[in-house]
C-alpha cells in the first residue's frame, strides 16, 4: 500500500457491553494506548469466573456472555447514556430492562434480565463486570480494530450472499483501501488527522461472524469458508492509538512517513 492510496473513515462503532449492540459515533477522541472511550467497558459474566475489579486482567472470551456461543445477543438493541452510565435495553421496540452499570441496584436490574433471557446458555448467575480503565476486549492489549470494508465486500463472493460489515464488530470500517491490503499495513503507522494508529497484527475470526447482526440467525459459517478460498480466517487488523486525536467519518487515512532519525 502506497501514500497515495485513498481511505477514508466510513463509520466509526463502539461496544459498551461486550456482546451487545454496536454504537455509532460521528466523531471521538483517540487517547494514546487506549481503546475507543467506553468500548468494551463492561462484560456480563457467564458464572463465576475469578475476575477481580481490584485486579483486572484479561479473559477469555468464554467466560462471558458473548456472540460466539449466545447469538441470542444479538436480538436485542442496547443503549448506553454516558452522562448517566445508564443500558437500556430492548427487544422488538419494547424496553425490556434499564439499569445504571456504576451502580449495583443498576447492575442488578440488567442481571435480571439475563437470568431470564439468557437461561438456556448460563453456566451460573450473570454478573454485570467493570474496572476502570479496563476493557474487554478478545485480546490483552488495548486496540483499535480496524475493517476494510472491500473485504467484507470480497467475502460476499465467497459467501454467494450480502454479508453486513458490523458482523466484524470493528471500531473503524474503511473504504478506498483494495480488498485485503489491510495485512500490508501490519508494522507500519496510519495517520489520521493528528492520531496515529500503528498496526499491530490481523484479526483472527471466530464463529461470532457467523450470526447475523440484525436477525440473530447463525446463517454463515464464515470462518470455514475463508480458510477454504483464502487459506486464513482473518478479516481487519488491531491498530495501538501512539498519538491522541480526534477522527471523524469521512476523515483520510494515509500511511505515517516514517520518524527522521
């Protein structure tokens, strides 16, 4: 990929909760060695799995209630109010439950619910997780995730079918970058107006990708086929934010020029 390559931001997403509904942002501010403000925030809990807020580290994917195995998940619609650390919760239109996540008859309120809903796929009493500063995410490191969205376009031949982009859970879809010359970039810096993302690796895909994010219905198997056709199962790339900034949608990316020693 060369400097006079055009990329533009798209979209930009967030996740609040780990495997519930996306966000979309017009603008946010990147801060540096940090995830998108709030992404992956809080967690529920699949029964006890020994997280400690005092302590926190990463875990598995698995211990949570999460897409890859709960794809219930993603029938609901999920709101939260930053100003009041508030999730709303609904289901076809009608609110189904709202609770303060800062707060423990809040977070009880949102426990209920899964009790309920999640029943068939819990291993133990839902626990609304959180630790400041801490983010759930499927990897240790604070990332940005990234994806091109010729890709997802590409993976639509494979699969035969439309295959909606926000199935990849990503915080910045592109367009202007060829299918698949996101891998190029891995070592190297992008620019965006004053922040600076530095690519760190691709994103490995699960069965997650596999349900749609609008019907709940595990339609694809994604993963299978991409290794079939492409001989890997990988679809975007996590950036680490060096330099803080804000970024829009409809803002350029262009590649860093390299530091002057």
């Amino acid at each position: 990929m060369t400097q006079k390559s055009s990329a533009t931001i798209d979209s930009i997403y967030r996740y609040p909760v780990k495997g519930l509904s996306p966000e979309r942002l017009a603008r946010v501010a990147l801060s540096p060695g940090q995830t998108l403000p709030s992404d992956r925030r809080y967690a529920i809990e699949n029964g006890p799995s020994g997280f400690d807020p005092e302590n926190p580290k990463h875990f598995p994917k698995s211990v949570f209630l999460m897409l890859m195995r709960n794809e219930r998940l993603a029938a609901l619609r999920t709101h939260f109010d930053d100003a009041t650390t508030t999730l709303t919760i609904r289901e076809n239109g009608a609110e189904k439950s709202s609770g303060n996540l800062e707060a423990a008859d809040g977070r009880a309120a949102i426990e209920d619910f899964f009790k309920v809903y999640s029943a068939a796929d819990l291993k133990g009493s839902p626990k609304v997780l959180t630790s400041g500063g801490h983010s759930f995410s499927d990897v240790p490191r604070k990332v940005v995730s990234i994806i091109n969205l010729a890709s997802v376009a590409a993976l639509e031949d494979i699969a035969g079918q439309p295959v909606d982009p926000l199935r990849f859970r990503g915080n910045v879809y592109v367009s202007g970058w060829p299918a698949w010359s996101e891998f190029e970039l891995v070592g190297r810096t992008l620019a965006i107006g004053k922040a600076r993302l530095h690519i760190v690796k691709p994103i490995v895909r699960c069965a997650a990708i596999n349900v749609d994010p609008v019907t709940a219905a595990r339609d694809l198997n994604l993963p299978h086929e991409m290794m079939r056709h492409l001989g890997h199962a990988d679809c975007g790339i996590y950036a680490e934010v060096i330099t803080g900034g804000d970024i829009a949608a409809g803002d350029a990316i262009v590649e860093a020029e390299p530091a002057r020693i």
